[in-house]
C-alpha cells in the first residue's frame, strides 16, 4: 500500500472515532429516564462546588460527615433527600449543541465558565453543572458529566444542596439510641444540684440524690425528651463563651451507653429570641448552637421520676404470703396443683388473691418522707406497734435451685403504719432510705380484707322445712 493509502486509511479511522464519540455522547436518552446514573446507597461522597466555596460530604461506614469546609456530622435526612432528588432528575427540555448560541449560549447560561456544581462519587463519578433559572424560578439549565448538550431541570436538588454548610450540619447534638443508654447525669449550679440514674437490664435507678428506685416509663419519655431536643441554629465562629454562659457551663449533661464512651453536653445561659431554648455546646462539634426544648426537660426532679409505686412481685414466683399485725397473722399458703391459696381451713380462689395483689401495688403514692427514726415513729412503722402490718412474700427454693441454699427466702417485704390524721398512711420496703406516702381510704381496706380471710366462713344456714307434721 502507497503512503497515500494509509494516509487515506489513518484519517477514515480518525473521521470514524470522531463521529462514534459525537454519537456516544449525544444520544438520544428515553424522555422520562433520570440525567443522573447515581444510586443514592452506592453514593460515598458528594462535593458541593459555588459561590467561592466548596463543601465536601463523605460517607464513613454509613455515616455522613461534612470534612470541608469543617469537620462535622452531616444531617443524614437531609444528605439523604439530596441524594434521593439528584438520582431522580429527569429532563423538562433540552437544548442540543447546535442550539447554544445567542441568548443560550454557555455563558450566557452561566454554564461556562461553571459557578456550581455537585459532583457526586461512588461507582464512577458523575457531574451535575448547574446554570441559571430558565423562564420561571423552579426551573434551571444543567450540563450532565461530558453531554455536550443543556437540559431543563427542577430546582429541587440544587435548593437541597446549594445551603450554608450549618444547615447542612446534623441537628441532633443527643445520642440517637437512648434504648441504649445505661448512666445519665444531669448536674446543676456547679454540681451542687445533680440528679443521676443508672439502668440495669429493664430497671432504671436513682443514685443521686437519693437512691431509689425510678419509674421506667417516666424515665423513658424523660430521656426521649431529651434526645428529641434539636439545634435550632449555629452561632458565628468569633462567638464569645462569656457571652452565652458556658465559659462556666450552668448545666452539664452526662449520657453514656453500656461500654461505650460518655458524651458530653453543656448548658449556658437562655436563649431569649427562642424560648426554652439555651446556648449549648458539645465537645468534639465544633461551635456553639442553640439547643431547643431545652427548658421542659431541665424540670425534672427525682419526684417526677421515681417509682411511686411499691415494686411490683411476680406472684407466680410465690409460694406464702404472711401478713401480721400486732399478733394476729394471716398466712397464705399455695394450694398443690391448683391456682388457689390456703389460709388456715379457707381456701382463698387465686383470683382473689391476684386482684388483692394487683391493687395493693397500683396504689399511687402521693409523697415521699425519708425513713428515720423521727419519721418511722410518728408514722406508726413499728413491728411492736399493734397498728403496724407487716407484708411478706415469700418462696421456698428447692435443692435444686441456683441459689446458695434450700429454704425459703423473702422476696418483698413491706411495712405499713398506721393512718395518720392527714388521711395517709406510709409504707416502707425492705429497709429503703424512704417511705412511700399513700391514700389511707386506698389501704386499710385492702389490709382488713386479706386480714379477714383468717375468719372462718360463716356456715350455710338451713332453710326451715316447710314439710307439714
């Protein structure tokens, strides 16, 4: 072949590449098949470029992070709307090459030189250029990764990406699994006010400033409260600590799960443009925000989180019940095989007994008095006092069992005193720092009837015969 013919040859080979690559990246794309090839879950990184700046998220083992312009958790509702809306962009229009001209030329669309742009990372690399609005502001001109032409989009993913970085930032500053937590402290005025509580299993206690036992429910929506509470906003950088309290935090709260590590929140001074809201900060975040909701959970006391109620016993773990007051006792043993009680030659039906039980332990206590020695005396808990009843649930523990010994072991046992003037009555359980304050009118009768079933029956009376003599 003459050198003529392989230049003939190596220019069709060039025409050729030239016209398959214009072909390749003006295809037609199926009118309602999204610009985007994304797939939010594959997604590992999105860089947000406009206006001078650039915002940078990533994904770290499944959690967004904003690592530019600062190093800070991503708002993971949000991130993952904009990942959603940009993987479903489909075209409104489209300008094709021939038509950027005049009025719709790249500049005059503001596509060339880019002002903004989403770049979006995972399996490849896909570009979002974006332009000015088209006839209406909900609409923009777009570039997509190497397509030569512009297309008419919806504004939506450029409203949820081109923000100021704070809004941008997560909200919640709060553990987001408080089922998880096991220690929360709260401290106040410098520690001199410090309310504390520790799970074990389902069981929730208060450690400070007493030791009790604490209303798991109570505690519950205490602590969603809590970690509800949102960041309403960011202060600026130069913000000064002083100013919002917390050079010396006024409050700070404690929260750690079960062999994690304790996170850290502190409280400043009330934000008086947002009400129940104050000036928080956390360490490992930086800046200082304005924490929301702040004020209805502040108001928790060890009162509004107690139990106040005796500790319910699981009456299936029963074998006797003893009540006694002064020297009369009412014992109440399982009948074999069967759901009844015995007491003495009565048999009490185990429904009986199940509502007494039930009863007793729904009573609400209405205060709390501590358990001294002043207190225990006025209140009449005194087991040599003929007025104090004493509650006793006992088990019998086979050989067999996982405890150390055979024999019977106490499970609860409450001391009730005798009513007061005030219409109250107060119990004790086991030997607590405190005695529970209960309605008298709920009580009494509740003892009288258990009490009562050492009484024998009355015996049927006989009907007198009407038979004629």
């Amino acid at each position: 072949m003459t050198w003529r013919g392989t230049l003939l040859l190596l220019l069709a080979g060039i025409a050729a590449a030239a016209l398959l690559l214009v072909t390749m990246r003006t295809r037609t794309r199926p009118a309602d098949a999204p610009l985007l090839g994304i797939s939010p879950g594959e997604t590992t990184g999105v860089v947000i470029t406009g206006a001078g700046s650039a915002t940078v998220l990533e994904n770290r083992g499944g959690v967004w992070w904003i690592t530019q312009p600062l190093l800070d958790r991503a708002d993971p509702v949000k991130i993952n709307r904009l990942l959603g809306s940009a993987a479903d962009i489909v075209p409104l229009d489209k300008l094709r090459p021939s038509d950027l001209k005049g009025s719709l030329s790249l500049e005059s669309l503001d596509l060339k030189p880019v002002k903004r742009s989403l770049v979006f990372q995972g399996k490849g690399s896909h570009a979002l250029r974006i332009g000015s609005e088209g006839a209406t502001p909900d609409r923009l001109y777009a570039q997509i990764d190497s397509d030569p032409s512009v297309y008419l989009i919806s504004s939506d993913t450029a409203s949820l990406a081109f923000q100021p970085v704070d809004e941008l930032r997560d909200s919640s500053p709060l553990p987001s699994h408080p089922d998880r937590l096991s220690d929360i402290t709260l401290q106040q005025q410098g520690g001199f006010r410090e309310l504390s509580l520790r799970r074990k299993g389902r069981e929730w206690t208060l450690v400070s400033p007493l030791r009790a036992r604490a209303d798991a429910r109570a505690v519950e929506d205490w602590v969603n409260r809590v970690c509800g509470s949102k960041i309403l906003r960011w202060m600026p950088a130069e913000t000064e600590t002083t100013a919002c309290g917390l050079a010396t935090p006024e409050m700070i709260l404690t929260m750690q799960e079960q062999g994690g590590d304790p996170f850290r929140l502190e409280l400043g001074k009330a934000a008086a443009e947002s009400p129940g809201a104050r000036y928080a900060r956390t360490p490992g975040r930086p800046g200082i925000f304005v924490l929301g909701n702040v004020e209805p959970w502040l108001a928790a006391t060890p009162a509004s989180l107690r139990l106040r109620h005796p500790l319910p016993v699981e009456l299936d773990s029963v074998d006797r019940i003893l009540l006694t007051r002064g020297g009369q006792t009412a014992t109440l043993s399982r009948k074999p095989q069967t759901d009844d009680w015995l007491c003495g030659d009565r048999i009490i039906p185990g429904a009986t007994v199940s509502g007494w039980c039930s009863r007793l332990q729904g009573i609400t206590a209405s205060s709390f008095e501590a358990s001294t020695p002043d207190h225990l005396a006025t209140r009449g808990i005194d087991p040599a006092t003929p007025g104090t009843v004493s509650v006793r649930f006992v088990a019998h523990l086979s050989e067999n069992s996982a405890e150390e010994a055979a024999g019977e072991m106490t499970l609860a046992e409450w001391m009730i005193g005798t009513p007061s003037a005030d219409g109250t009555v107060a119990l004790r359980e086991g030997k607590s720092d405190d005695l529970m304050i209960l309605p008298s009118t709920n009580v009494t009768p509740l003892l009288e009837e258990a009490l009562g079933w050492t009484v024998p029956p009355p015996l049927p009376t006989t009907a007198p015969s009407t038979t004629a003599p």
